[in-house]
C-alpha cells in the first residue's frame, strides 16, 4: 500500500497487528455506532451484547445480534449506517498510548510489521492517520482482502502474504476473542490486549498466549513476551 515501509531485507520473522480496539481506542464508538444503526432499523439490541461481537466483519455482527427471521435485505443499508455513524466519530479517535513507539520497537529489531485488520478501506486510512506510524508498516490489509471475517483466518493469511512471512515465523496482537480465535486457525501464537473491553480471562479461555492491558505494556514487557521470543529466533 502507498505510505508503507519497505519489509526489513533480513525479516523472517513478523508480527500482525489488530487495529480497532488493539492499536485505536474505537472499539466502543463502534458499539455506539452500531447500537444507533441498529435503533435505526427497528432493533432495540443492548450495548453489551453488541460490544461482545465487535472485531467480526458487519454481516457476521448483524447475522449474530439480529433475529434470524429479520427482513435481510436491510442488512446492508444497517452496515451503511454503522460506518456513517462511525465516520462522524472519526475526529475523536485517538491511539492507545505506547501505540506508534510498539510498531517502532518491533520494526526496529528486524520483525516485518503489518497492520491485519478487517476494517473498511476509508476507516483504515484514517486510523493510519491518527497511528503517525505508517514509515514501521510494512504492509496494511482492510476488509476488501478477505471473503470473510473473523474469527476466519483471512485477514491473518492476507497479511502474512503480504509481507511474506510464514504463519510459523509470526506473531498476532488483537482485543477480541475473535482475533484470538483467527489466529488459532492458523497455529499463529496470539497475544491478547485487555484496552478494547474484553477481559484477560476471555482472551486467555479463546486462545491468547498471554494478555498485557494494552500497546504500552506489551511494549514495557515486550523482552518476555512471544513477540521477544519471535526475535530471539531471529537472532539465531
């Protein structure tokens, strides 16, 4: 993608990134978001309830929240109405901090960094945006590189094609049990982060090798963690 860094020449080794609720503090202004779109159409779903399926593709969400004898063919113009509501959010988002200094560190030390998210297109530039960080990514995915969502693996193999690491030689950071559960699909160790809502023991029970509370403290940490583990290797 235009903006991005070149892959380190010596990298064998990568690590993916979540952005939504991982890397940017959005995770609940996509509840809000969908919880509007959702009274929109008729649909009385509570937050909690939507915030547990935030991190899945839309029609995966809508699929899980609404009843299953709905009229579908609003499906559609209820997803055009959570990304509208969510662009008018666009002006408060901001990154967790210790966001752009972990994509740096682990770019620095010779891991190819891409950004695995099944965001739309337009969202993603401006979480890229908001991130400053494009000059330690490698390569980006949106929603328009993956069939399905999460927890399919999609996204994850179209990220790691992308910067040519094999699912062995990674590793995955993300919020929601459904990262987790994407990266399970493809044997990729994953690290769970507590700052998009969802709780360690969630993360943990879905697949999560370990769980910090956010970018700052896996980077704090990041010697101990499964991503230093990756660099070890490399270092070999």
């Amino acid at each position: 993608m235009p903006g991005t860094a070149s892959p380190p020449k010596s990298a064998s080794q990568g690590v993916l990134f979540d952005v939504d609720g991982t890397l940017i503090d959005s995770s609940y202004i996509h509840t809000v978001a969908w919880w509007g779109a959702f009274r929109q159409y008729g649909y009385d779903v509570p937050m909690a309830a939507i915030h547990h399926f935030v991190g899945m593709g839309g029609a995966r969400l809508v699929d899980n929240l609404l009843p299953p004898d709905r009229d579908r063919s609003e499906d559609d113009d209820i997803m055009a109405s959570h990304g509208a509501l969510y662009a008018s959010h666009w002006p408060s988002l901001r990154a967790f901090t210790g966001a752009k200094e972990l994509l740096e560190r682990c770019h620095a030390d010779g891991l190819a960094v891409a950004l695995a998210s099944s965001a739309r297109e337009k969202d993603l530039q401006v979480m890229r945006s908001v991130l400053d960080a494009d000059a330690f990514i490698d390569a980006a995915t949106s929603s328009n590189d993956a069939k399905e969502s999460k927890p399919s693996p999609d996204i994850l193999a179209a990220a790691l094609e992308a910067v040519g690491i094999g699912a062995t030689n990674a590793v995955y950071v993300g919020d929601a049990v459904w990262d987790m559960k994407a990266a399970a699909a493809l044997g990729i160790p994953a690290i769970g982060v507590t700052c998009g809502g969802i709780n360690a023991a969630e993360l943990r029970d879905a697949g999560a090798v370990e769980v910090y509370e956010g970018p700052r403290d896996l980077l704090d940490n990041l010697g101990s963690s499964a991503i230093g583990r990756l660099m070890a290797r490399q270092d070999h």
